[in-house]
C-alpha cells in the first residue's frame, strides 16, 4: 500500500507535467501569424525606458494587447529573424518554435509584467507600461533604448511552464518513498480541527509572535493559520528579525515573488533590509526600488549566517530535485518558513520541512489551493488520492499531531465583514479594526461606513464573459471614488481571464485617479488588500467563483465594502458556507 500510494504521487507530478507540456504545444506548434491574430503573442516596439521606476513602456497595434498582471516572458527579435522571416512578425508563417528555439532568432528571454495602459492619442496604437524584468535585460534594453537610440522590436508570450517543479517533486517524492510524512492522510475534518487560537491585544502586541517562538523553539515545527486580514506577514517578519538578530540563517518560500517583497516591506525587518542581509531570487528591475537594500541571491542558495533567502517553491525545489544535493545540505537553514502554505503540494512541504532546524508552515486551509490540470475531471485522479497530495497544508494539519495555532483577529476587516467571514473559520473570528475609512460624499448604500459585503443583481446580460450595464454600473462607481476619493485603493474582481481582459481595457489605464486600481481574477488577488472591491460575476460560471475558498478569498479583501455585482441569480450555485454568509448578510436579493 505504502508503495502504491508513492508511485501514485510520483504518477501525478508526471501527469501534471504531461498535462502544462500538451497545453504550451499548440503555441510551440502553431504559427507565429496565427497566435498574434488569437492574442497568445504579442508584438511591439519599445517605446521608452524608465531607469527610475525600472519599467519599460511597449507599443502595440490596439486590438492586440496581452492581459494586464499576468506575467509574459519576452524576447528581442534579431535583424537576423527579420531577414529570414520578414520585417513584420504579424506576417511570418513559420512555426514559434522555429523562432523561439532556431539559434539567432532572438536575444534574451525575460520575464515581464504588463502594469496599465499609457493613454494616447494615437488610435492605432496602445501602450503598456511593463515591470518585473529581470536585471541584466532591463540593463540591456536601457543601453540600447536610451544610450544607443535602437528601435527594438519585442515579442511578448507565455512562459514556459515551471515542468522543473514536476520533475522535481517526482523525483524526491519517488526517493523519499519511505518518509512517513509523504503517507500521511487527514483523520479528521476541516471542521472538526481545532487549533489553539491565538487574538492581538493592545497589552501585549507581541503575544502571537512570542508564542509561535516559543513552541519553535520547544517543537521545532508548528503551522500557522492566518485568515484574512491577520497580520500574517507582520507576525513572520517578528519571529524572522529575532532570528536574524540572533545571527541565524532564514528562508522563505512563496507561491509568488510579490508575496516575497510584501514581507521584507514589513516594519520589523526594516534595519535587515536596509543593512543588506536580505536576499532573493529572481531579483526584477522594479524590486529594487520597492524594497531598497534587497540583494539578488546567489545562485547556490546559500546565504551568510544573519541573513534572509527569499525565493518561491519552484527555485527552491531545484535543491530537492535531480540535479540537487538535499541530502548534503538538510539543515542548512537555521528557520525554514513554507508561506502561502495552502498553495503547496504534500510533497513541497515534506520536502522543504527538513531544510531548516526549526519550520514554520504558514498558510489558510480556507484559501485556494494550488493550480491543478484535470483536477475533478481526471477519475484516476481521485484512485491515485490526489486531493490529499493537493491540498498538503490540510494534510499535515489534520493528519499530523504538530502544533496547531490560528489567529482570530482580523485588523483589515470591519466587524460587520468579519461577522461574515468567520462562517469559513468555525464562527471564531473577530475585528480588532480600529479606524474606518471615511466615505462622505458618497451613495452611503454602496459606501456603508461599518463596511461589510452588499449585493446587486444587474441581470439583462448581452454578452456570456461581460454586460454592458453592468460594466456602466462599475465606470459610475469608479468616477465617483475618482470625485470624492481618489486617495483610495479598489480592486475588480472577477472569475475568469476573458472578463478580466475585457474590465482591464475598459477601465485600466494611467488615466485613473485613485491612488491604486487592480483588474484581477479571484485566483491572483489572495494576499491583496485594498479599500474597496468589487466583484463581478457574469453570466459564464458563477459557481465557480461561488466556490467557498474561492469566494472567501474574494470576499476578505477590502478594508470596508465588498460589493457583489451578478449578471445572473446566484442562489441556485451556492454551496453551503457560502448559501450561509449570504443568508447571515441578510441582502441576497437587496436592489440598489
């Protein structure tokens, strides 16, 4: 049983590895006309360079723009492609794997973060501000835009899939088939695990902090769960600087690199920062101003005593993997820190666990899982038990006897939002916010001061991914922030990319006055917070946004008002914490 269950896992990684290759093949395979009329590549010229923000300015033919927040990887296109191909690659009827993989053909791949549109009077153009390149490309481009005066013509396109993460939780899983840790399986429910809770007070803000250190230090391991709104990255950043004062080596593992530069901004790592005993992988050109003193890590990992590696479960399972040397370097942290734990395999956590003395497993069992090709559409899926191989932070919590905490105070949530909230955390949950966001000046009914979550029901939908009216709905509100308070922060949210597109062109752009304007869908916001969201469901799908860990991601990330806007009635696709949230908010069927 022992065997079969491991070579199960070792299956899945393989498949799911299989599965992101046959997906990224039609790009490879098609023609590079073909995927630039479709929207999958992108081409344009850089227009401009900044060396004070770190971010590139692209023009592209409008029409043709690629998704805003979505991360791109990018070329340069020789002369050399161009005498082959010609001088237009909206025109070239050659494969993208010829061109991607031919030597000559390009210079550099980096990745690329399209921000917002640059408005601009020209009508057959679009520009898109980009950031997050790597480095020595951001250098390159720099020389050649600003101190060489060259025209250069980029392609934009989706990364190659992270295939090395697969192959290299395959192999240590395959290695490590005797680990217990991989056998685990949950012995209770989500519902019946009761961590020890652990609330802020004003007497003692650093009990939460004091309290994980202390079992780390009895334990060696314990899990924290942190719900939105916690506090989650300031309580990491206390118990990190203790270490890193004690002159002790720390990593930090994430899903996302903003995940990354979100803690080392925290206020308790502020002298590390500065005094340069922080570092990470992957290093972007626009990192460097947003946390200053930050260092690109070596390339081996391996940090001074008194410093801090940031890097994500992908870099850091090279070290686990085929071509690592685990065995010769466990331990070779004084704390290990999995964050965003809820989005790691069983296996990235068994692995990872033994690379400090001391581990801390952070994440919310409540948040969304990671990304899954085939999952509930795969019947093998369920034999191989996959689900407890996805969702490894709920396998170690409710299979394991490690200690347990999770906070119940919530400082981003108003007390009426976290009244809703704690339906998802056994109804112990609370606010300890002290200071509203003050809103005079606005329809006080989609602008309530005690916050909380509001629903409208648009309805008359014209097309499946978007409604006309609703998106007019969603512009007034928008100008009315930009009247009375263009000093907030508002996110649109919505389930699915199409959407997401569509929303982005219409109202993303440099034009707009608020201090920060997001367009994202519900699975790339876990970890935002803003003042004011809005999440829009249209006609396509809304059971799947209406998914409880999904819904609760999208629902906890305002600072007052969650404001629900559907195109179709949604009671009939609610499951039951979610069908309960609505129900305790009294306003399902509210008309505003």
């Amino acid at each position: 049983m022992t065997n079969e269950r491991i070579n199960n896992y070792v299956r899945f990684f393989h498949d799911q590895k299989r599965e992101v290759e046959r997906a990224y093949s039609y790009i490879l395979d098609s023609s590079v006309n073909l995927l630039l009329k479709e929207g999958i590549l992108n081409v344009g010229t850089v227009a401009s360079v900044s060396n004070n923000s770190g971010h590139v300015t692209i023009k592209i033919k409008k029409g043709y723009t690629p998704r805003l927040k979505m991360m791109k990887s990018f070329s340069i296109v020789t002369l050399k492609a161009k005498n082959t191909f010609g001088t237009n690659p909206m025109f070239w009827d050659v494969k993208f794997r010829t061109f991607h993989e031919a030597p000559g053909m390009r210079m550099g791949e980096s990745d690329i973060m399209p921000l917002y549109f640059k408005k601009s009077t020209n009508p057959e153009y679009d520009y898109i501000v980009c950031g997050t390149i790597d480095l020595d490309m951001f250098k390159f481009v720099s020389d050649c835009v600003i101190n060489k005066g060259k025209l250069l013509t980029v392609l934009l396109y989706d990364s190659y899939p992270p295939t090395e993460y697969f192959e290299n939780l395959a192999y240590f899983t395959h290695t490590n088939r005797s680990c217990e840790d991989l056998l685990i399986t949950p012995k209770i429910s989500y519902d019946e695990w009761q961590p020890e809770e652990l609330a802020y007070t004003d007497e003692n803000p650093t009990i939460i902090s004091d309290t994980i250190s202390e079992t780390l230090d009895k334990d060696n391991c314990c899990i924290l769960q942190g719900p939105p709104g916690t506090g989650k990255s300031y309580t990491i950043a206390q118990i990190i600087s203790k270490y890193l004062n004690d002159g002790k080596s720390v990593c930090v593992a994430t899903m996302a690199n903003s995940g990354l530069i979100e803690l080392v901004k925290q206020t308790p790592l502020t002298k590390d920062l500065t005094a340069g005993k922080i570092y990470k992988t992957s290093l972007k050109s626009d990192e460097g101003k947003l946390a200053p003193g930050i260092k690109a890590a070596p390339k081996d990992l391996v940090v001074p005593k008194g410093s801090m590696l940031c890097t994500t479960f992908y870099k850091l399972s090279t070290i686990v993997g085929i071509n690592g040397n685990a065995y010769s370097i466990q331990s070779m942290f004084d704390l290990m820190v999995i964050e965003e734990a809820s989005q790691a395999f069983l296996s990235t956590i068994v692995a990872f666990k033994p690379l400090g003395y001391k581990c801390l497993i952070v994440g919310d069992p409540m948040q969304l899982p990671p990304i899954v090709q085939g999952m509930g559409k795969k019947p093998e899926y369920d034999l191989w038990d996959v689900a407890t191989q996805v969702n490894g932070m709920s396998a170690f919590a409710l299979g394991t006897n490690i200690k347990s905490y999770r906070i119940i105070t919530t400082f981003r949530l108003t007390p009426k939002s976290a009244e809703l909230t704690k339906i998802f955390y056994s109804s112990k949950f609370r606010s300890v916010k002290k200071k509203y966001i003050d809103f005079d000046g606005l329809d006080s009914k989609l602008f309530p001061h005690e916050g909380g979550v509001l629903y409208k029901f648009i309805g008359g939908f014209t097309n499946q991914n978007f409604n006309e009216a609703s998106l007019l709905f969603i512009g007034e509100l928008i100008r009315s922030l930009e009247t009375y308070r263009s000093e907030s922060t508002l996110a649109i949210i919505s389930p699915f990319k199409e959407t997401v597109k569509k929303l982005q062109s219409e109202f993303q752009t440099d034009k707009r006055k608020l201090k920060e304007f997001t367009v994202e869908t519900i699975d790339r916001i876990q970890g935002m917070t803003v003042d004011y969201a809005i999440l829009y469901l249209p006609a396509c799908g809304s059971e799947f946004a209406l998914d409880e860990r999904r819904f609760n991601v999208a629902t906890s990330r305002s600072l007052s008002t969650t404001l629900i806007i559907s195109d179709v009635k949604l009671e009939r696709f609610m499951g039951h914490r979610t069908k309960r949230f609505f129900q305790w908010s009294g306003k399902m069927g509210e008309r505003f």
